[in-house]
C-alpha cells in the first residue's frame, strides 16, 4: 500500500486507540512507558510523546508533523518486490507489519519515518476513519465505514450489522435510554433475524435492574470499558487483512515461531513464565536439565511397592505396597538435592490386605486407601484413620476424587462404581456396569468418567475358530466354557451417569490418566496373549488413538502411567524390564530408558505436580526413586549424567545381588481370579555392601541403599 500526495493530509498513520488490545495499529497518543499518565476511556487518552520528542503528540493529528518530517526524509526505492533477492517474504507487507509493531511499542515518530522512507503506509485513511466510528460509537456511520473496507455482502456483512447492533443496544440500556434501546432491538436486531433465543436473551436484558447488573448479566464492562476495543476486534474478522492488519500481527508470528520451536524441542520442559525465550537463538532445551537421575532412593517398605501419587501441593508423597501399609512421605523438593530431606511423616497400617490404590483430596487433608474390597479414610494431617468403606464386594481397583473435591468415586472387580462424599458417606451409585473395572478417572473439566476394564460376553463356539486362549477363567474359574473377555474402554456423562460411548480395544487394560485440558485419555495395554504392549492417547472427542508409545514391557501386570512435565509435555510409564520410560509426547519419540530400580517391575510412575523436575517410581524392589536432573557441579569428571544410575546396577551385579524376576507387582492376574499367579516375589537381597570394582564414584552412588532407610544420592 504506497503512500501517495492525497494521504498527506489525513490522519493515516495516527490510531485514536492508545491501549494496545484495541486494534492493529496506535497513535502518537501512545507512549512506551517512559513518561506520560494517561487518562483512560474506552480507548482514549490524553496526548502525550514517546518520550523522545518535546513536540506534542497531538500536533500530528492534522497531519503537518508527518508532512514536515516526509518531506525531510527521502523515499528509498529498492528493486523487486521480496524482501531479499533470495527470501519469499513481501516486502510490503514486511514493513507495513514493522509499522504496526513500532506503533503498538510507542515509537510513533520511528513509524512515521520508515513510512516516509519505504513509501508504504499502514492503513488507508478509510481504516482510520472505521476505527475512529467504533470506538467514537458514531454507530450511524460505522456501517458505511465498513462497507467502504470491502464487507459489502454474505454472512460476514450479516454478523458485522449483528455485533455493531448489539453494542448499540446494550449501551442505550447502560446509559438509561430504554426506548431508544426498544428501538435498535426492533429496527435493527429483529429484522436480521438471529437465533430465536438470542433474541429472547437480549431482550430479557431491559429488566435489568441498573448498569451493574446489566453488564454481570452479559458478561460486558459497559461503554467505558473494553466493549468497544473488543468489538473492533470482532468485526476486524470480516476484514480483509491487507486492509486492516489484524492486531499484534508481528506478535503472533513471533508467538507461532516460539510455538513451533519448543513443539520440535523434544525435552522441552520449561515453564512460559520462564525468560530463557530469546528472539536471538532457536530455542532448545538441555538434555541435562531433564529429570533423569536417581537422587533419592527411600527404602522403608518391606514389599513390593504398587503405586504412588504426589500430594496436589507437591510436598509429599504417598506409597502403597504389598507388605499391607501405605506410607505419607515429606519430600523437601524446593532445596537442593544435596541438603534436601525425605521422611517418611505416617506409615497407615491398618490394613488386613496389601494396598493397592491411594489418592489423595483436593486440599490433600485427606488421602484413600483401597485395600482389596475396603476403602480407607486418614487424616493426611495426623495420619489418623477417619473411616473404613465396605460397599465394594470385590477388589476396589481405582479412586478418584471429583475436581471440586466435594466427593470421590471409587470403581472395582465387582462391576460398582459408586459416587461419596468426602467425608465417605455414599452420595450415589451408577447401574452394574458392563465391565469389571480395572482403572476409572474423572475428567479436570467435571464432564465425563473414563473407565477401563474387562467385559464378558458370550463365546464363540470352538467350531467358529476361537482358540482355547481367548476364552476367560472368570470368577473362581466358573464359566470358562461360556464366555470370553474383552477389554473395553466407557465414556460416562458424569452429570447424568449415562455411557456417551464404549470403546472396545484388543489386550488387557490397566491404567487410565485424563489430560489437564480434558481433551485427552492415556490408557495402557498389556500385552499377554495379544499385540504388543502399548500405551494409547485416545482423543475423547473423536474418540480416536492419535498417538501410541511403545519399547516398554507388560505381560502379566498391572503397570501404570502419567502425563508428566510443563503442559504434560512427557508419557512416563514403568516397565516389568525394570526400568522407567519416557517418550515425547507429540511425536511419540522414545526419549528415555532410565534403569536404576532391582529386579522386578516399576509398577507405578508420578511427576511432581509443582517441581516439573522431579518425578517418582515405585517397584517390586521394595523401594521408591526420587529422579531429578543432576546438579552440574556433582557429576565427576569425565561421567555424565546419564551414566549414574547404569554405574550403580553394574555395582549390584558385581556383587551378586541380583534375583529372578518373579516379582508379580499388583498382578493383573488377580483380576482374571487367577489365584495361581498371586504369589509373592522373593525378598531382595540386602545393599548395603560396598560395591568394590574400583568405581569412579562416590561411596554412596557405587553402593546400594540399605533397606529401612532414605539416601539422597547427592
């Protein structure tokens, strides 16, 4: 858009819009921050200077500033149209966008300049004068103003007449003019005939009893606030952009660049508010600064360790294990690895059976237990037991508390899923479901209940060539000639407790985690008998699998995983090879596999929901790791990071401490009433002998930890 004589004389750089929200380009009445109050409404300020001229700003409102300075500066003209002989970018639109960014900043005279110099401007004067209609609220004209810009037809011109219309209303209401109001709603809303109920609704708004009430009603803040900046932006959709650049144009390039980079860092995990974005360099993440070394091993149980989970405040931790306890732990994770103390606060014993499942309330003043068919209260404060839950008849497989922490929802083998209250009174109970639950979650945005399980159904005649293998003990072993199991996934409306879907999937399902926006469910699959373990991200939507995780190992049981990292970021699943896998979530890539833990499985994984460096695993070794990335200045010379925690199972090897994997965690076997499969793992062997072998470590990292204690590595 180049300049020409006729736009000397109009206000074509020069924006009535001060606040940078209200529209793609500002004013001289603008300032940086370096000087100037200005005095606010709806868009308008007093006058003032970037604070690099002692001219008044508003000299330039009749155009003579800008005339005075084009005539001063000499137009450049380069050949072609790129903005380099090798690069695809427009040159016009390169600078008009670098006039709007030094306008939205304050540097008005900087802008007027490179419009003198390029020839370019901003916007035409009919831009301005659109602008100046809306937020002057010269509704008469805004209009005519519009169509001059090239909305001249079609549901675009439709919407622009609905919003300027209903600004219009509602500010005839705030203003008191009740008829004149009454008459914009017939006149103008009616005849474009939108929706029955929204013409209902703003007509409702004429009993609003004053301003205050009218604008809680709609959600508005009235003519003195934003409305109208808002509504330019609204109606700036139905522009075209090379007419009206929408607003913060090169900020949103910026934002989609910063976007895309950190979507391709592949161990991005550092929070927005973090400073280390610089336009100067490409961003990408150190691999270093990821956590993947072992920094703590707490050692207390006296079984094997099923499952974990951070309490919401990220100072705690809580153990469930087979050895028929649950242990609250007190994680200092805002000190350094190197001072920081981990104790266990409460070892809950009161259990006739192993744990199997715990989670903790919103307040994390209380946490649950489930041990086979019996739900546990304590008091997370004093490690007081509140109440025991008996309305399950078979093993309890899930808790989960409801996002408002009013209640929880507990799920099991016998097919209940029952609703509480918090203080564990039954609130309500869904209809026998289909599946014998192994796994339930409720949505962060309180919609849906996700489950996961096993469902019978009638089996195939041998003839019909289904193998021996297919078919299921069912309980006790009763009907294994009768029926098959499938594993089946269902998508509850938690408001009315009906199915909104049934998802069925080959394998058996153990665990289910729902994204933090609600959109997403990670659900893993073993593999005994079937396809090869998987983890699944099912979109709730489409109800589709868009990304699978795989390298880990499940069979035989019940392992599960998490989201983990800034904006969950990370897949972080256990493994019955013993080890802790980490994949990239976007591109399913296999970034992470972190051995450290004895023989056995990682039954249960969970990244702090504060620190978004540290996260804890759990195993049939008895123990829980603490994993964290390393402080810089203890790793010795010439041994990385990555190599500590594979130094130290070279050291238990050497020392013969190393057991058969017959650990069966919290063996998914039980849920199929396999009894013959629920035996114990040995015990592990004690490692407190040093590790001999000439490490190049310290004495503590080359030996092991000794049971019934917490080492901190570092």
């Amino acid at each position: 858009m180049r300049l020409t004589e006729s736009d000397r004389d109009s206000t074509l750089s020069v924006s009535l819009d001060s606040v940078p929200e209200a529209g793609p380009s500002h004013a001289p009445l603008s300032s940086n921050g370096h000087n100037g109050v200005a005095s606010k409404s709806n868009g308008f300020s007093v006058p003032y200077t970037n604070g690099s001229s002692k001219a008044p700003a508003h000299e330039e409102l009749d155009g003579h500033v800008s005339e005075r300075r084009r005539s001063s500066v000499a137009r450049v003209s380069l050949p072609g149209r790129t903005l380099y002989d090798d690069s695809y970018v427009d040159r016009e639109e390169f600078v008009r966008l670098v006039i709007q960014s030094l306008r939205d900043v304050g540097y008005t005279e900087s802008a007027a300049t490179l419009e003198a110099e390029s020839g370019y401007i901003m916007e035409t004067p009919e831009v301005a004068e659109f602008r100046r209609c809306i937020l002057d609220a010269s509704w008469e004209s805004a209009e005519t103003a519009l169509m001059r810009l090239g909305v001249t037809e079609g549901e675009g011109l439709w919407e622009a007449r609905f919003l300027i219309a209903k600004q219009k209303y509602l500010e005839y209401l705030e203003a008191g003019k009740t008829t004149a109001a009454l008459s914009v709603l017939r006149n103008e809303l009616a005849p474009l005939n939108p929706e029955l109920d929204h013409l209902h609704a703003l007509s409702s708004l004429m009993m609003c009893s004053d301003p205050t009430d009218l604008r809680n009603q709609v959600g508005w803040d009235g003519a003195g606030g934003t409305s109208r900046r808002r509504l330019l932006m609204d109606l700036q959709r139905h522009i075209p952009s090379s007419v009206m650049i929408p607003q913060r144009r090169f900020a949103t390039l910026l934002e989609q660049a910063r976007a895309y980079q950190q979507s391709r860092c592949l161990y991005h995990n550092v929070p927005l508010r973090n400073q280390s974005y610089s336009l100067y360099t490409d961003h990408q993440c150190d691999r270093d600064a990821f956590p993947r070394v072992t920094t703590a091993v707490l050692s207390v149980h006296e079984d094997e360790v099923w499952n974990l989970e951070w309490s919401h405040n990220g100072r705690y931790l809580a153990t469930a294990s087979r050895d028929r306890t649950a242990i609250i732990w007190r994680v200092e994770f805002d000190k350094d690895p190197r001072s920081r103390v981990y104790s266990p606060e409460f070892t809950l014993r009161d259990h006739e059976y192993p744990v199997g499942c715990i989670s903790w309330s919103l307040d994390d003043s209380i946490l649950l237990t489930a041990s086979e068919h019996r739900i546990t209260l304590w008091n997370a404060r004093t490690g007081l037991r509140v109440r025991t839950l008996e309305q399950h008849t078979d093993v309890v497989t899930a808790l989960s508390w409801l996002p408002d922490g009013s209640g929880f929802i507990s799920g099991g083998l016998d097919r209940k899923i029952i609703l509480w209250d918090a203080d564990g009174k039954p609130r309500d109970t869904w209809q026998r479901t289909p599946i014998r639950v192994t796994d339930l979650m409720v949505s962060p945005d309180f919609t849906r209940l996700v489950a996961v399980g096993m469902y019978d159904v009638p089996s195939i005649p041998p003839a019909a060539g289904v193998g021996a293998g297919a078919q299921d003990a069912g309980a006790g072993g009763a009907g294994a000639s009768a029926r098959v199991s499938e594993t089946r996934i269902i998508i509850y409306d938690l408001a009315t407790k009906q199915p909104e879907s049934m998802i069925r999937l080959e394998g058996e399902l153990t665990s289910v985690k729902i994204s933090q926006d609600s959109q997403y469910a990670l659900i893993n699959r073993a593999s005994e008998n079937g396809p090869p373990a998987e983890i699944q991200l099912l979109d709730l939507s489409t109800e589709q699998v868009v990304r699978k995780y795989t390298g880990h190992s499940q069979s035989k049981h019940v392992i599960r995983s998490c989201f983990g990292g800034v904006e969950g970021n990370f897949i972080l699943s256990g493994s019955e090879d013993g080890n802790v896998y980490i994949w990239h979530r976007e591109t399913g890539a296999l970034l992470e596999v972190l051995s450290g833990h004895g023989e056995g499985s990682v039954n249960s994984v969970a990244w702090n929901p504060v620190n978004e460096r540290m996260f804890a695993s759990c195993s049939d070794d008895k123990t829980v790791r603490i994993w964290e990335a390393p402080p810089p200045d203890t790793l010795p010379a010439g041994v990385s990071s990555s190599s500590l925690a594979a130094v130290e199972t070279d050291a238990r090897e050497r020392n013969g401490e190393r057991e058969p994997d017959t650990g069966k965690g919290k063996g998914k076997g039980r849920w199929d009433a396999d009894t013959s499969a629920s035996g114990s793992s040995s015990s592990l062997a004690s490692m407190t002998a040093g590790a001999g072998g000439g490490s190049s470590l310290s004495a503590d990292v080359a030996s092991g930890y000794g049971i019934g204690s917490t080492t901190a590595l570092f």
